[in-house]
C-alpha cells in the first residue's frame, strides 16, 4: 500500500479538490499541516512514499521538501524544480540556458545599475519581485520618472530582497497570456487568462478570466521544454505569452492553482495529479 | 451541533458540510478571512496573514 501525503500551508480550494479526487480513486492522502511541522535535521526515517506538495509559502516548501527527500521520500515537485521555479530570475536563467524563448530579462543589484539596465531594455518595462505571486507588487514602468518613484520606494521601505532588482521587456500581449498545465509528461490542458478592460495584468487572482485554449503541436513542445529546465517529471502550470514572432515563456509555477480551469477546458485536472503522483510512488 | 462564533465580530460561522480543518472560510458578518480550527466542535480563529513568499 503506497503511503501518500498532500503538504499544505492552508487548505485551498485546489487542495480539496486533489483530496476528493484521491478519495474516490481510493487513494489515500495523509495531510501534513506545516504549522504543526518540526523538522530534526538528524532525522532521516521515511513516512511516505510520496508527497505532494501544496505549500502556500515558498520557503516552506522548499525546507520541507529537501527534509523528506533526504528520509528517501518522493516529493512533487522536487526541492530542485521548487528551488528553480519559486524564483523568477533562477526560471528565467534555466529557461534561457535550455535556450527556451524567454522575454529578455536582466538582474541589478543597486539603482545606477537598475537605470543602465533599464536604458538597455527601453520602456515600458516590467519589474518583479523574484519570490512571490499572484502579481503581487509587479510593476510596469512606463518611462524614466515612474523608474525614479519605484526604485526610490525600495531603497527606503523595502528589506533586502526589495532591492534586488529583476526586469524584463514588456512584451505587447493581446489582452491575455497563457497557463498551460503540465502533469508528468502530458500538456493535459491550457487557459487563456484574459486580463479584465483596462487591465494589464491576466492573473486570475486579479480578475483575469479564464477560456480554454487548444493545446497545440507548438504549445505542447514548449511546455515540454520549459518544464524539462526545471526539473520536470511533476506538476507544473506554464505561464506563456504569444508574440508576433511565437510563443515565449514568462514563469513556471510548482504549485500551480487551476481551480478555475476545469470548467473551461473540460479537463479533470485534480484526478490528472492525483493519478501521477500514486504513478510516481510506485517508480 | 452548535455553530462556530467569529472571533472579530462575534457573528454566527456556519460550516458547509464538506468543510475541512486548514480551510479558509470567510466571516457572512464582517468578512474576516478565518481558519477553520476545528469542525466538531466548530471553532475558526483569524486566518494567517499572506505572507510575501506565499503563491503558486
């Protein structure tokens, strides 16, 4: 009998939806609360066989995933492929060196090198936290003032990890992005996320709407690819934006939410997951 | 069973019947994100703050 567990820092609507799917699979799902967690670095006993990790928090995820990794777990997303997606200028360096088309993007450390770096990148242009989600304080600079403002607000009331810097060109995109779902090896389905009028933000978190969008040959070989510069072999959602000259990825999420993707594009999404990870305990 | 109380306004919580503990619920009163503590007996307390590396 495998000896499966679902990590989380709260329960979300995604983390119900996966232990129902596991229940009516006659699966079953221990849940580790990490509030409750206390990890003894000299402790190396294995649980489980697998765990699926849902943590809400980054750094969380990624502690307890190298814990049960090292007492011989499987966890999914691997510590490796969460250590790489939860930060964007670790995606973005993954994704170019796999040479996978990826928005031109550049870090700095200090405000003269966030100017020179901007002066290379030309207006607008986007500046991003590294660690963080849902859009939180993502920013579109239009010009050299706006640039001044931010840059000057992170200086005095940010903390360390304000003040580093990562920019990226700000690609034209028709209205929307695209989230790709990726479990194993299979694209088993794709949203548009629409951004609401007005808006240039398509997170679903922030009033973006979600379509179906057809899994194409090209779409399907890119997600492949970009899920492959991070680890792969697990659960990912593919952020990707189309361009006039094709499609170029902008982030990959290790715990991606899809609450609102079942419904557009017909796919049982949770029962997708729950599926592989009980695969995976048994490989 | 009885319901669970707010611990912001006092308000009346009612549990939907597949509602877990870990799940954040939302006050019907004041809108307060809460916790779902305990399902029997019903208890929540103040959801956690969303914190800066929290995500998907």
């Amino acid at each position: 009998m495998v000896k499966a567990a679902i990590l989380y820092t709260v329960i979300t609507e995604e983390n119900k939806l996966l232990g129902a799917e596991a229940v009516k699979k006659g699966f079953e799902f221990d849940k580790i609360n990490e509030n409750e967690l206390i990890l003894d670095v000299a402790n190396f006993k294995k649980d489980y066989d697998v765990i699926l990790s849902r943590s809400s928090s980054f750094m969380r995820g990624l502690y307890a995933a190298k814990y049960y990794e090292d007492c011989g777990t499987r966890v999914i997303n691997s510590y490796d492929s969460q250590a790489l997606c939860g930060d964007k200028y670790l995606t973005s360096r993954a994704l170019a060196k796999a040479k996978v088309p990826t928005p031109k993007t550049l870090m700095a450390f200090t405000p003269d090198a966030v100017h020179k770096a901007v002066d290379t990148l030309g207006y607008p242009v986007v500046m991003k936290p590294t660690i963080g989600s849902w859009a939180r304080l993502l920013a579109k600079i239009n010009d050299y003032e706006a640039l001044q403002g931010v840059v000057e607000h992170r200086e005095v009331i940010g903390n360390y990890f304000h003040k580093l810097y990562y920019l990226q060109e700000h690609v034209n995109k028709p209205g929307r992005d695209i989230r790709a779902f990726v479990v194993g090896d299979e694209v088993i389905c794709a949203i548009y996320r629409v951004a609401k009028k007005g808006e240039w933000i398509t997170n679903t978190s922030r009033g973006g709407s979600a379509e179906n969008c057809p899994v194409t040959p090209e779409l399907r070989e890119m997600c492949l690819k970009s899920v492959k510069a991070v680890g792969g072999n697990g659960v990912y959602g593919v952020d990707l934006m189309e361009t006039t000259s094709g499609l170029t990825v902008h982030e990959i999420n290790h715990t991606t939410e899809f609450r609102n993707s079942i419904k557009p594009t017909g796919v049982n999404i949770p029962a997708k997951i729950v599926e592989f990870v009980y695969k995976m305990a048994k490989k | 069973m009885a319901n669970a109380e707010c611990p912001e306004c006092a308000g009346e919580i009612k549990f939907k019947p597949n509602t877990e503990v870990g799940e954040i619920i939302s006050c019907a009163d004041c809108g307060t994100k809460l916790e779902v503590k305990s399902v029997n007996p019903p208890k929540v307390d103040k959801a956690p703050k969303v914190e800066e590396d929290w995500g998907e």
